[in-house]
C-alpha cells in the first residue's frame, strides 16, 4: 500500500486563472469536458498564445505518459497523454499526475484511480460543482504490486476496455445510419413546406419550476443526466411522493409516445417514453407531446436528432454560463412533416436498428461487468 503522493514526482492542477484566449495557434487550453477515460480530445478547445502557454505550462510541464484526471465537475475520468499530443496545458478542473516509472506503470495506474471514482465522488466536496483538492489526491491509498505484475493486470484491462471501445463505435455507426437515412429521405425538404414544433405537438412546456417534497423513496424525478444519451434512465437518485406525482403531472400529462428534450447544459437530446412506468422531472427538461395525428414519435425524435434541427438549436440557445434553449424557441423549431405512413416506415427502419443496438449494448454490459469483477479481484 503507498500514497499516491508518494508514488508521483508531481501532482499538480491546471490553471486558476486561464488567459485570454486567440482565434487559433498551435497551443492548446483543455479542461474536464476534453478527458475521457483513455482518452483526449480535442473538441472545441482554446487557443492560446506562445507567450501564455509557455507562462501556463512552467508550473504542470505536461509530457507524453503523464496522467490526467478530472477533478471539479465529471470526478474521476482519466487518460495518459499520448505521444502525439504536445503543447498543451489545462484549466484547474484537470490535475496532472506525473508517476514514477520505476516504482508504478502508468495505464495499471490509470485503471486503478478509474476503478476509484465512485469513492471519488462521494469524497467531492462544494455546492455549486463538486470538486476533489489535491490534497485529497495525494493522500489516496493505492494497493501497488510489483512492476511486472502491474503490466499483466493493466494489458487485461486494456483488452476489456479495447472491446467495450468497439462495441460503443459499432453503437456510434448505428446511430450515423439512422441519420444518414433521415436525410436520404426527407432532408431535401424545401424551407417553406416545413412546419413548426407548435404546429405538431400538442404541448410544449417544461418541468416544475419549484423544488418539490423529495423523499426517500417513492416515483422517480429525473434530471437532464437522465436522457443525455437520448433515452430515458429511470435510475433517479431522488424521488417523491404518489400524491406530488399527481399535482405535477397535471401539468404535463405524461403518456406513451411523449417526448422529453434537455433545455440546459447539455442541450438538444430528445428521449421518447416508452413506459407507463411513472416519474415526474425538473424545468431543465422540455415535455412534447406530439399530436399522432400529425407526426411519429420516433420520427420526431430523429427530427430533433438531425444536423438542421440541431443547427436550429444552436442558433436559438441563449446565454453564456450556461446555455439554455428556451420554450419560446422550441416552438419555432422548423422540420420536415411527411406524410404519416412515410414516418412510421422510416420508424420501423429505426425499430430494426434499435434491436442491433440491444445487441451492441449487452455486450458492452457485459464486458463492463467483467471489467469490473477484474478490478474488484486485482485493484
């Protein structure tokens, strides 16, 4: 057992004060939303001089196989700075961890501090964004076996996570597929032969506005990170009451074949319900309910999904902390309306990928339940 302060030549977070940025140069400002686990990307950075980066990099100095772990925000995510990524640095929500090679190899070290972001999380302390201190980070316990037995440990995970890497790509080409047929089919859709969102739904609205009576158990209340990956999850971490239930939902009448659209933070994904199962959710949460006479509704999901209606999204989103899409403007959202039997043939076409889906994603349940038992046996 070793703390991992004493296994790492430096543990030190990103900037506190980041600079203004440039329009582009070759240097690079990431923070948290950049880190995956074992992976970097790239997405819309910021650009920084030579002159700020040199400034920003002297206290961090990040090289090839250092570890990055995010820190305020998403805890617990982390990936080795790959050779083919220099000059960069980062913002304070990202620590960088240099380990000593001769006493810990750094992708068995990764997988461990993965393996530890559920304690991770519940040792984040702050209201507004849960964040971990350094401090916190240096005084972790690691379990640290000798260097060749850290290899075998860390090449059997990889391969875990290699597979569940391309079952999720699989998943991502599925999801191009359907795209790719939505606008094959109806994407030539002249401007003006578009109707709008309050043309097709019946109504258009948000969740409560005013915190209700949680409880300790009871019907589920969903928040935006319930439907980001465009489905709904019902696994809530709050609930209330039968009788809250029925005052909320008389407002927004939740039925089989309704839509929910996330309006802040992570705007633009739309979830159908499929279940009577009840549950109720927060004003984050825009609630449609299509008029079936009109519109199917997981061809109105697809809609919503397409590269115009989410331009449309991006236009009409308001504000710079965070960004919202308000009500008013999911009403004038512009799309496609073809006949009805054209939208349920293409809802079949949808239904066919969705049982390949099933597929891709119980074995990447499975793989996961593996990968766990492998990290619960040796980390």
């Amino acid at each position: 057992m070793a703390r991992l302060g004493d296994i790492c030549i430096q543990i030190t977070d990103g900037s506190h004060n980041p600079p203004m940025g440039v329009e582009q140069s070759n240097y690079l400002m990431l923070s948290s939303k950049n880190i995956d686990d074992d992976y970097i990307t790239l997405n819309d950075p910021r650009y920084l001089s030579q002159e700020d980066f040199e400034a920003e990099n002297r206290r961090t100095n990040i090289k090839p196989n250092d570890l990055l772990i995010t820190i305020v925000g998403t805890i617990g995510r982390v990936a080795i700075v790959p050779n083919s990524l220099t000059e960069f640095c980062v913002q304070r929500s990202v620590a960088v961890l240099k380990p000593k090679p001769e006493i810990v190899y750094n992708r068995f070290l990764m997988h461990y501090l993965q393996s530890m972001r559920p304690y991770l999380e519940q040792e984040s302390r702050g209201v507004a964004q849960k964040g971990i201190y350094l401090k916190q980070l240096s005084n972790l316990s690691i379990i640290l076996p000798p260097l060749d037995e850290q290899r075998k440990i860390a090449a059997v995970l990889d391969k875990v996570s290699d597979l569940i890497a391309k079952r999720r790509q699989q998943l991502d080409k599925l999801d191009e597929m359907v795209k790719s047929r939505f606008i094959e089919l109806f994407g030539d859709t002249p401007d003006n032969e578009k109707q709008t969102m309050a043309d097709i739904c019946k109504i258009i609205t948000d969740g409560t506005h005013q915190p209700p009576k949680f409880t300790s158990t009871g019907v589920p209340f969903l928040f935006v990170s319930n439907i980001v990956t465009n489905e709904i999850h019902y696994d809530a971490e709050k609930f209330i009451s039968e009788k809250t239930y029925a005052e909320l939902t008389k407002r927004t009448p939740i039925a089989i074949g309704d839509i929910l659209l996330s309006t802040v933070g992570s705007y633009g994904h739309p979830a159908i319900v499929k279940s009577d199962k009840p549950f109720c959710f927060q004003r984050h949460i825009a609630y449609l309910k299509p008029n079936a006479d009109m519109v199917n509704s997981e061809y109105l999901r697809s809609a919503i999904l397409s590269a115009d209606v989410q331009r449309q999204i991006d236009e009409r989103v308001k504000g710079i902390a965070q960004k919202t899409l308000n009500i008013s403007e999911i009403r004038k959202l512009r799309l496609p309306v073809p006949p009805v039997d054209q939208q349920e043939q293409f809802a079949v076409f949808v239904a066919q990928t969705d049982k390949s889906k099933y597929r891709q994603e119980k074995c990447i349940g499975f793989f996961q339940c593996l990968e766990k038992s492998i990290r619960q046996e040796w980390l």
